[in-house]
C-alpha cells in the first residue's frame, strides 16, 4: 500500500496517465497491409533496457516472447545492454540488479495489464519507490506494462487481419479474449480499453467484444456472443502458454482436452475452424507479435516525455 | 570495469569452467569456443570432432531449455546440460551473453560474491514474499527446511550450485553434502572455475517447500 501512495504522491503514470487513445495515433484498418506507426526512440548507448516477465518452471514456452522481444531490441542496438528477469524463472529479479553494468535502467514490465504484479510484485522485488528510484547507485526508471499502451491496438487488428485474409470484417465478429479474474478489475480493463479502441476506430468490424475465461461474458459461449458468421478471437496474453494454447482451445471447442505445450504442436495453422455453424479463426496470443518489441520501446518514450527523463 | 571486461581478466588468469561449460580459445587464437565440459576435447579440434557448429550466443536459450532426454531444465543449474554443439564467441561481450543464457546472471553474481557486495537472501524472506499458491510455503518448520535442503540441493540431485542462504538470519544449513558443495562441477580447482552461486532459495524450492508444508499439516 505504501508503494500505492507513494506513486500516487509523486504522478507516477500509473495513476495519472490518460488511458483512452486521443486520436493522434489512428490504428490502420485490417483488409489493408498494416503500416505500424511507430514513435522513434533515440538511443541509449549508456542506458539498460530490462524486461520483467512471469516466466514459469513448468512451461518452457512461457517465457519465450520476452526472451524474443529482447533479441529484437538487442538487434538495433539502441541500448548499452538488454536483459530479461522473472517472477519464476532465472534471472530472479532480485538477481537483475547483478546482470546490468549501466547506472541508468529502464525496467519495463511486459505484461499485459495493470495490477498486482506490476504495481506491487515488481516495485517490491526491484526496490523501486516512484517511477524513477535511485538504488545503490544506479537510476531505475520504471515504465508502465506493455499491454495498456495505445499501440497495441495496431497489433491486435494486424494479427486479426493476417488470421484472417481476405475475411471482410463487416461480417465478422472481433473477440478479444484474456483470464479475467473477480479478485482484479485491472486485469481486464486493458482488455475493454482494447475493445472500446477498435470499435471506435472504424476499422469495421460487425462487433468488437471482450470475453474471458473466469468472469462473464464467458469465451466459453463466443458463438452466443457473436451474430456474424465470422468470428476472430485474439487472446491478449504474452506467451503461448497454458491459457491462449491448452484451456482457451478447449472452451472454444477446437480441442477436445488440453493438450501439449505450444512448442510442441502447431494448432495456430489449422484455421479455420468450422464449428458451432460459424467460421472461427484464432491466433497465437498477442505478445508473441514480433512488434512487441516496439511496444516496449513506445513505452520508454512515453516514459520519457512523460518525466523528461531523457 | 564491466562485466565482460571482468571475464576476460578471469580467462587471463586460467579459469576455464563455470557449471557444465567449458570455455576455451580457438585454434587461431581469435574467438572463444564455449561448449559442455564432457566434449571439451572435441571442441578443441579444427572441425569440432562433428559437434553442432553454432556462431553467436542468439542459440544459447534454446541449447540450455532441455536436457538431452527432452524434458524441460526448470533451473538453470542443472546438471543434465545438453552435449554435442560446440558455440564461436567472437568477443567477451558475446562470451558473456551466452553464458548469462546458460546459468543467468552467473558473472554479475560471482563479481558481486568477490566484491563483498552479493546480497544474500534467507529463505524465511523468500518464502514471506511467495504470492498466490505459494504463499502456504512459508508455514514450513525450519526441520522440514533443513530436511528439504538434502532432499533437493547440492550435486546428488542434480544442482550445480553452491547454497549461500541460510534459514533465517540466525540458522545455518545443517552440515550436508549439499550445504557444503562449492558450486564447482568436474574435477577443477578453484584457481580454474567460476563457481555457480545460488543467493536465493529457487522456485523450485519453494515449490518443494510447499509441499512438504502441506503434508506437515496432514
């Protein structure tokens, strides 16, 4: 609680930050090759990129996209050093503060919402007091999640399309679909915050819906939820792992029982998918994008114009 | 001085292994050659004696998430490391990443250790601050922990490195073969190796914590 007030005390962007697209930012429209609009980030030859993931020590494919979206950083050389730690996997992120030799660190969390993990694990675990902390001598900026930032919403409707070619989206029903839980409303906002872009963004869409596995509307019901005979459900999930790839397949219908992790099956290239007397087409969960890593990047910009920090 | 630049002073002075991996130069002198200690030997011949070439540390992850017999390395230390690839490291920078893929954050742990600086952390502070499922790991008693520490750790079963946590500020480890290993695999000096450290009970621990506690309550 006292991270919470601390935060709110300093305007951290975690409680000041609009959340709602402002309009400056126009999401493409799917039947088009998607042109991502990007900010450009300068770079940072004397400063850390750190991204902080769940990671699991039973599901080999959960930490994947972190370790990906990290390579692809790495690869434009926009910082001194790039490096991943997790809630539970190797690094640990008590044991980051060992991996970076640079004083300055952009943590960034790469999960998908706002809530328990990155406003009270990761602050915890890191040491971090505000959005920028001084720890034994080093400067840590700690940027906002990357799935509450505006531009997921171009990786939403570039995934949709590609699931999707040549499907008008007039007679086609968008379904965004996460965990959902009673026990946190944050973790479904980025998700509704999502659905309100896309429905607002005349990308023409019959109907843009979120829909959850443990809290209503239940993606179990998706062919309830939708009236058109095309239906597209985009998990908004870092990772292919136990839920976008085992649980959400099942409740969808498309497996009869969970099955292997994802790296061991190929279940994204059998769309689409004839059942309940819709045409169904589902992707492999959003983080896996490659252009997450721009996500990443757009918010340490946003960090910086936000708190001047650059 | 940075990490990598560290490294290469280690080489310098004759370390040549850390856990599983072997690290040598090339024949030419002019990049290191990173493989399993146990292909040590053909790593060192001009053709690599047949062993997987891999150029760069970008394979590093994917040759360190299975062991040989497919299952899933949940920790990074390990003993089941892959054999049969060799890796061409151009530089201590390359050098440094493949092996922060192989056993994360090893180095900047290690220097920390050496430096005096490595905070180290109890188990009762790991498990206090274990979320959801894991939150019922901290009612184990501190037998049940000791007990567990000879059950999971050291190199009977299979981990590389060497315990610096202690139960609570005031209990040690009891004496084992696991609280006493040094986190030096094979038969090296410590002059030659970079030993793996564990600063923090792992996941896996707490996991074996859990359970231990919940049959405690049975």
């Amino acid at each position: 609680m006292e991270w919470r007030r601390l935060i709110l005390d300093s305007g951290h962007p975690l409680r000041k930050r609009p959340r709602r697209w402002n309009g400056n930012y126009p999401p493409c429209i799917p039947a088009e090759p998607c042109q991502l609009r990007r900010m450009s980030i300068a770079a940072k030859p004397s400063s850390a990129l750190l991204i902080v993931g769940h990671g699991s020590t039973e599901n080999p494919d959960s930490s994947t996209p972190y370790f990906e979206h990290a390579d692809e950083i790495r690869r434009r050389r926009l910082f001194a050093e790039v490096h991943c730690c997790f809630w539970k996997e190797e690094p640990s992120m008590r044991e980051a503060f060992y991996l970076i030799d640079s004083d300055e660190i952009y943590v960034v969390p790469d999960f998908i919402s706002e809530g328990y993990f990155t406003q009270e694990v990761i602050p915890r675990e890191l040491q971090l007091t505000g959005p920028t902390t001084k720890i034994r001598g080093k400067t840590f900026h700690y940027c906002l999640p990357v799935g509450v930032h505006r531009s997921m919403t171009d990786l939403i409707l570039k995934r949709a399309a590609e699931v999707a070619p040549g499907i008008d989206p007039a007679t086609t029903t968008l379904i965004i679909t996460g965990h959902g839980t009673g026990l946190n409303q944050n973790s479904t906002k980025a998700i509704r915050d999502q659905v309100d872009l896309i429905a607002a963004s005349g990308a023409g869409y019959a109907a843009v819906v979120d829909a959850y596995m443990e809290e209503q509307p239940f993606i179990a019901a998706w062919n309830e939820i939708a009236s058109t005979p095309n239906v597209v459900v985009v998990p908004f999930f870092i990772s292919d792992g136990l839920h976008s790839f085992q649980d959400i397949p099942v409740l969808l219908g498309i497996e009869s029982e969970v099955g292997a992790a994802a790296s061991q099956r190929e279940i994204f290239r059998h769309n689409p998918h004839f059942i309940r007397g819709k045409t169904l087409y589902y992707t492999s969960a959003i983080g896996t994008e490659r252009l997450m890593a721009d996500v990443i990047l757009d918010q340490i910009s946003d960090f910086d114009q936000l708190h001047k920090a650059v | 001085m940075s990490t990598a630049l560290r490294l290469r002073s280690l080489l310098e002075s004759g370390i040549h292994r850390i856990g599983e991996l072997e690290i040598q130069a090339d024949a030419s002198n002019i990049c290191y050659i990173l493989s399993h200690m146990a292909d040590a030997r053909l790593a060192n011949t001009p053709s690599f004696g047949g062993l997987e070439v891999h150029h760069g540390p970008a394979d590093a992850r994917d040759l360190s998430t299975y062991a040989e017999d497919g299952t899933y390395r949940f920790t990074k230390g390990q003993t089941n490391l892959k054999r049969g690839w060799v890796m061409r490291l151009e530089n201590e920078e390359d050098l440094r990443l493949a092996l922060d893929q192989f056993y994360p954050a090893c180095l900047g742990l290690f220097f920390a250790w050496q430096d005096g600086t490595l905070e180290i952390e109890t188990l009762r502070e790991k498990l206090d601050r274990q979320t959801g499922m894991y939150r019922f790991a901290r009612t184990i008693s501190d037998a049940g922990a000791q007990k567990l520490v000879q059950e999971v750790c050291g190199p009977a079963h299979s981990c590389a490195k060497k315990i610096l946590w202690k139960i609570d500020p005031n209990t040690l480890l009891d004496d084992s073969e696991a609280s006493r290993y040094n986190g030096i695999v094979g038969d090296v000096s410590a002059a030659e190796a970079i030993p793996l450290l564990c600063r923090e009970a792992c996941n896996h621990f707490v996991a074996e914590c859990r359970k231990a506690a919940k049959a405690e309550v049975k």
